[in-house]
C-alpha cells in the first residue's frame, strides 16, 4: 500500500491479542530502500515480505531499522541478512535483549548515533530518528518531514493503546511526537494508519492522565491494595478476561510512576522462593518446549517444501497407473 510518494506499507494480517488487526513493516525510500522493522520469525511474515518485494518492488533493501527489540519485530533480522544482505540499525539498549534472543545477524549490525540523527536515503529522502522510551527503553520513533509521515513502532498503536514499561518517559516521548511539526499520518507498527494525528496523541495522553486519576481514586478509598485489586476496580469494562494480566501490568506502570513522584506509600511483596527441584523442572520443561517448536518448524518446513516438490511433478502417489487419453475421430480443423 502506498503511504506517500516514499513510503510502502506492507500489512500482514495478524490476529495476536497484542496486536490489532495486522502488523505492518514500512519500506520508505527508492533504489536502496530502508526497511522499518523485520517482522516476526514466522513464514507468514516472511512469504508476505518476499512476495511483496518480488511482485511490486523494483528496490533492494539496503537497511532495516527497529523500532525496538520485541520478536515480533526483530524475529527476521537473520533472514533478511542472509537473504538480502541487509545492514541493520538499532537503538544500543536492545541489543542484550537481541543477543540473548540470538537474533542479531553476526556482522552489519550498528547503532544509532544519538536522538535526532538524520538517515539520508537519498533521492532527497531524509529520515529522522527520534529516541522515544517508554513502550521500552530502546523504543524509536522515525520521521519523514517531507512528507509528514511518523513511523511510531509501538509508541502509538493504529486501534488500541499499547503497553509501557516506563509511563514517565513514555508521557514525555507522546508531548514530542505530538509536537512535530507538519505531521500528517501516523504509520503504526500495529492497526491502521492514523489520520488524525495530533488528536491521537492527546487522547493517549489524556486517556493515560484519566487512567492515573481513576487509580488514585482507588487508592483514595483506604487500605492496601495490590496492582490485580487496583485492575480489577479500574478495569470494569474488560470484556476479555485474557487481556488481565497486559490490564495489571498498565496498572503497575502507573504505579510505578506514582511512587518515583513520592505519591505512594509501597509495602513490599515477597516473592516466591523455588527450590533448585522447581527450577531444574521449570528448565527442563523449558528446553522440551523449545525442542518440540524446533521439530514442529522442521516438520512445517518439510510439508511446505514437499507441497512445492508435487507442483512440478506427475500425481504418482494418486495413481498406479494414470489414464492416457487418445483423440475420437480427426483433430479439427
């Protein structure tokens, strides 16, 4: 999909609870272009990146740049350096998260140099990079001012709002962004591009500021409360009772804040103890998963490749003997 005259979205239907509606990697210049986030490790994501590029691009993608660390954006960073060799830039916070994941490619991987940094594409296409934390701390925002495009990675999602890890930076980073000039569309990691832009950014900023005061409200009303208490009076509309645990954890970011503001009072929790048993099973339930994953992409892996195989080959696993046909009467004329 064509964003503007230096942009491509390519939309890839996702139906992860996370993640509203399609995930959506951006190519944004022309002869080497810049790819905006890898996708996940999955075939989906790949074939509809592969496809795309084969049946509509007539660029090479010289480079991807993550908006931050998160698998579903980061999964195919191997893939597309082996396949396309393509270079890759990264905010330095996430590359422990990266290599701990065993996702960075071993050589063409770089950092950005600092907040602000200009990407020039060429052709007269400048991409700025803005340092906006709070999604993550590694998070990234990127802007083409030319053409008033924001790629917003998570910090913005395009149906719903996202989750922080940092919600003081994270209110800092929407007032930045809110504040750029000439911008005309949002083009979100995840859900539809935002047309209202502007708009969209305070109401995640007053949606946040609203939240804030509701669980203060709570807290107002005596005794201690744990973050699940809190969630569960704040959160009276959740229909989807799987979306619990991301709803507690919007709390306890709120209540982080809270607390380094010197608003709250924490009495601390005590975690639970495993005995060296517990983590030995936990571990080894851990690496029979892992294991089992690996066999069942082999196997998905395996059937995809046989599927192709019979495309080019007779049907004899149908037939013994397949029928032969011959003409009744002359051909015609």
């Amino acid at each position: 999909m064509q964003v503007s005259p230096s942009v491509r979205a390519i939309q890839i239907p996702d139906d992860h609870l996370m993640r509203p509606e399609f995930t959506t990697i951006y190519l944004v210049g022309k002869d080497q272009a810049l790819l905006i986030d890898a996708g996940e490790n999955i075939d989906a994501h790949r074939w509809m990146l592969r496809g795309y590029l084969a049946a509509v691009e007539r660029t090479e993608i010289a480079t991807v740049a993550l908006s931050h660390y998160h698998f579903g954006h980061s999964g195919n960073l191997k893939w597309l350096r082996e396949h396309y060799r393509a270079d890759v830039l990264l905010h330095p916070e996430g590359i422990p998260f990266l290599k701990a994941k065993d996702f960075l490619p071993a050589e063409g991987v770089s950092t950005f140099q600092e907040d602000g940094q200009v990407l020039d594409l060429g052709g007269g296409v400048r991409l700025q990079v803005f340092f906006t934390p709070g999604h993550t701390a590694d998070s990234v925002s990127f802007y083409l001012e030319d053409e008033g495009v924001l790629f917003s990675g998570d910090t913005m999602l395009g149906s719903s709002t996202t989750v922080i890890d940092d919600l003081h930076a994270y209110m800092r980073s929407l007032e930045r962004l809110r504040d750029l000039p000439h911008l005309t569309v949002i083009c979100p990691a995840h859900g539809p591009l935002i047309h209202d832009p502007r708009e969209r950014i305070q109401a995640y900023i007053d949606h946040r500021t609203q939240r804030e005061r509701r669980i203060l409200e709570v807290l107002a009303e005596g005794g201690e409360l744990t973050s699940w208490d809190i969630m569960l009076r704040v959160y009276t509309d959740l229909r989807d009772t799987r979306l619990r645990r991301a709803a507690d954890g919007n709390v306890r970011t709120h209540l982080r804040k809270l607390e380094k503001e010197g608003r709250l009072q924490v009495v601390p929790g005590v975690k639970k103890e495993k005995s060296p048993e517990e983590q030995e099973r936990e571990e080894a339930e851990a690496r029979r998963q892992a294991e089992v994953l690996v066999q069942a992409r082999e196997a998905e892996e395996q059937a995809r490749r046989a599927a192709l195989a019979a495309q080019e080959n007779p049907p004899v696993d149908e037939w013994e003997v397949m029928p032969r046909y011959r003409l009744v009467g002359a051909a015609p004329e």
